[in-house]
C-alpha cells in the first residue's frame, strides 16, 4: 500500500502525502496552488465554472482528455492521471487556439465563467475533428454564462481548430503516456489522517475485502452525490473506498446476448455502448446531467444510489437488466427489479456492492423507447422519466416492461399495466386500457418539479406516444439522432 497521491500536472509529476480524503481539487488548486483561473460558482457540479480536464492514456499511444467539475471531484481521485487547468494552457507566451478563439469571438464579458467555457472547449479541442453545432451545444451545456450569450462562445468552439490543429499537449503525447504508465499504480492507495481513511483499491479482491471489513464506508465514484455531501451538507465521512481504479469494474464487455457494464464504468461510456444497442439511450445521454458529470458519475453509483428520479433506473427496468452484486468472495444476480425495496433502500447487504450490470442486447422483435418529462432540456431533474419495452408475436402482445422514475417512492414497473396488456392485440384500445390500469400502479407525489395529477396523466400519455410509435400510426413521428453518443 501506499500514501502518496502522484499525478501529473503541466508535464511534471506532483506527488502528495497528507491530504484530507475530502479536499476537493478545486479546493486545493484555489487555496495550496493559488491557480485562481478555476472558479467555484454553485459547488454542486452545475455551472461549470470550476471545469477541469483529466488525462488518461487511450490505449493507442494518446491521451483521452475529459471535463470534469473540480467542485465537487476529491483530490484523491486524480491519482494516476493527468490534470490541465485553464493556466495550463497558454505555451511559449501564446494563448491556446481554445483561448484564442474566446478573444477573437468576443465570448467573454465579466470572465467569471470564462475558464471553465475555455476547459470545457479544450476537451471539444482533442475531441473532435471540426465539431458540429449539436455537438457543441451538448459540450457546452454544463457551462453557464449569465452576462455574454451563448452566440459568440458557440462561434469561438467552431472556430478554434481553424487557429491550430495541433497544441503542445499533441506534441508531448508521448512523453506523457510514458509518465502515467510509470505513476500508474499496482497496489492500494491508502490515505488515512486523524479522522477519516481512503481506499483505492485496484483490483476486484482488494475492493470487495477492503468493503466487507469496513462494510459502513462510503462507496465514491463519481463524486456527483458524495462530493455534495461534503460541499453542501458538510458531512464528515470518514472512510472512503473508491471504485474507479478497480480494473474489473471498469470493464465493459458485448457479449451476443448481453452487454456488461462494470460498476465502476463511467456513464459517458456506458450509455455510449447501450446508445449502440438502444437507441434512446443515447436519446437520453443527451439530456442526462452534464458532460462534466457523465465522465465523472458511474453507471453503478447511478443505480446503487437508488433515487427515485434517477434517469438510468426506468430504462434498466425495461430492458430487463441484472445486477451482479459481490460481498467478499461471494456473488449473486438480482433481477433489477428487485433491489429497490423502499425510498432510497435497496437489497444491498453491509458490505455488498454493484460489480457490474447486464443488459440483454436488442433483438429485432424487441420495440424499446425512453421519454424524459422535464421543465428543460438540459441538465434538469425528471418530473418522470418513463421507459417501455415490448415483443408482439402473431399481433399480441408476448412480453411487455414498463419503467418509470418520478412515479413512486422507487423505479418501478407498472405491474398492473403490463398485466392489462400480456396477451392483448397491441392495438389503442389495449393501450388505453392499460393507461386506466396506471392508477392501481401508482399513487405518485405532488413536489416542485410537478403536480401529482400531471405525473399520472403524463405516464398514461406516454404509453399512448409508445404505442402510437411503435404501430406505425399514420402521422405519428419519431425523431433519433444517430450521433447522440
């Protein structure tokens, strides 16, 4: 085991010993570092102002750079990896074709929100070839800006690679592949101060023994949740075991009946793997969060932390996915259906966890849709989130799943729903009927994000917008974007 956290941060290594498990990295590069470029606007992960970028090796000779929100990402996590900040960029007294864009563009008027846009345009940068407008727009939606206007930062990211294609972080790949190959790390990172203790195990048997001797530490991820405990709650935590560095749990495998998603794989390519596969997962993608909080959150913290309004959950239902759960040694499969038992309860025994989650491949007879009710289109919480899946043999109705966050104290599946529409014509008729059955399914909540009567009528609808698409009705129409993922 070890104490030192060792990442790199412009091309040199930087090793740490003493930290507290809970010091976020924009804490740290505001207050020991004095790099003051990265702001701390909402300290919750939403507006994007204290944007980063993490470097890990692509497995191809490069670097993979993705934007995270250093607010609420502890320190610990970037251990083996590399950081960029905004005063990373500028080279030999010149700005970054990112930076320079911003002036030539004029996208910045107070500048407080400027070096996160610039962060977030700098990942776009080693991303993508010329970007289009829909990407832009999707990499841009975790940056707020109260003062400028969207225009001239969207101008500034069409812009950029026209003043450079190349940058000094292209150059000094190489050099940089081989220092995470050498700070990469093969044993336990162990940090333990006065009060609190984290674990970063990496590898399936460490983690599981390192959980079931401290079965009440807190699993960390992302960060997307923990990291709020902290910055808003102000919760003390005392011990942490993270699961990013697992290797078996950042695996994700297509199998030729299944996909298999580690606990540990971050959403962005988890949903990217399943959009391959479902169409409306990458439809969702889009609307999920931000970019900054898909490359930090996990597809098992997603599930594990059971909200009821969590976006993945109803579309797991539908499809019919399978949790692999593990306590030391030991494994078992729970249908996902059953691990949500109660309100932020799940089937999870003290020192169990999420390994990984199976989802059955789609088959030609299988029609899949998921539809997020929301008061915007970017990064807003479900006022429901509804997900329907449906076989039809000889016209009826042979298997039917439908899942639904917002709905209930958990995800759940409309039980009485789906029994009104097993063995039925798939026809309006059986559609509706199955609409009137909801309200044995459900008795949902009235809160700020919608009214309880809304919620219900909302679900009905929505299976009435499925059937509609997937009969084929005249008129009825179905927009996908392809490249959502």
């Amino acid at each position: 085991m070890s104490d030192t956290i060792r990442f790199i941060l412009d091309g040199a290594v930087r090793e740490l010993r003493g930290v507290a498990p809970t010091t976020t990295v924009l804490e740290w590069l505001r207050e020991s570092e004095r790099r003051c470029g990265t702001k701390e606007g909402c300290a919750e992960g939403d507006c994007g102002a204290c944007t980063v970028a993490v470097g890990e090796s692509d497995g191809t000779g490069g670097v993979r750079y993705r934007a995270i929100n250093s607010c609420i990402q502890f320190l610990p996590t970037l251990d083996g990896k590399e950081l960029v900040t905004v005063e990373s960029l500028k080279h030999k007294g010149k700005l970054h074709p990112a930076q320079r864009a911003m002036v030539e563009c004029h996208g910045s008027q107070c500048g407080f929100c400027t070096p996160g846009f610039v962060m977030s345009l700098f990942t776009l940068y080693h991303a993508e070839t010329q970007p289009t407008r829909e990407t832009v727009d999707d990499t841009l939606a975790g940056n707020l800006c109260r003062c400028t206007g969207y225009r001239p930062i969207i101008e500034a990211a069409q812009k950029m690679r026209g003043l450079g294609a190349r940058d000094q972080f292209h150059a000094r790949a190489p050099e940089t592949v081989a220092q995470l190959a050498a700070i990469a790390r093969q044993d336990t990172l162990a940090i333990e101060t006065q009060d609190q203790r984290y674990f970063a195990p990496t590898n399936i048997e460490e983690f599981a023994a390192a959980f079931a001797e401290y079965p009440e530490a807190v699993l960390l991820g992302g960060g997307t949740d923990v990291g709020l405990w902290v910055t808003k709650q102000h919760r003390h935590l005392a011990t942490l075991i993270y699961t990013r560095d697992v290797a078996e749990m950042n695996r994700l495998t297509v199998g030729d009946e299944f996909i298999e998603i580690g606990g540990a794989v971050p959403l962005t390519d988890g949903y990217r793997a399943l959009a391959a596969e479902h169409a409306d997962f990458g439809e969702l993608l889009r609307r999920f969060a931000s970019v900054q909080v898909r490359n930090a959150g996990t597809m098992g913290g997603n599930v594990g932390n059971a909200s009821p309004i969590g976006d993945t959950p109803p579309l797991l239902l539908a499809l019919g996915a399978r949790l692999l759960l593990r306590h030391g040694p030991a494994t078992r499969g729970l249908p996902i259906e059953d691990f949500f038992l109660g309100y932020r309860k799940t089937a999870l025994h003290p020192g169990e966890f999420i390994e990984a989650i199976r989802i059955p491949r789609a088959t030609p007879d299988l029609q899949f849709r998921a539809y997020k009710i929301s008061k915007r289109f970017d990064q807003d919480i479900s006022a429901v989130c509804g997900a329907f899946s449906i076989r039809v043999q000889g016209g009826r109705v042979s298997q039917v799943r439908l899942g639904f966050g917002g709905m209930a104290a958990i995800p759940k599946r409309a039980g009485h729903a789906e029994a009104a529409l097993l063995g039925q014509v798939w026809s309006e008729a059986a559609a509706r009927g199955a609409m009137r059955a909801m309200a044995d399914d459900f008795q949902p909540l009235s809160d700020m994000r919608a009214s309880a009567d809304y919620r219900l009528k909302v679900a009905r609808n929505l299976l009435l917008k499925f059937f509609l698409e997937t009969s084929k009705r005249p008129g009825a129409t179905r927009v996908i974007r392809r490249d959502a993922a």
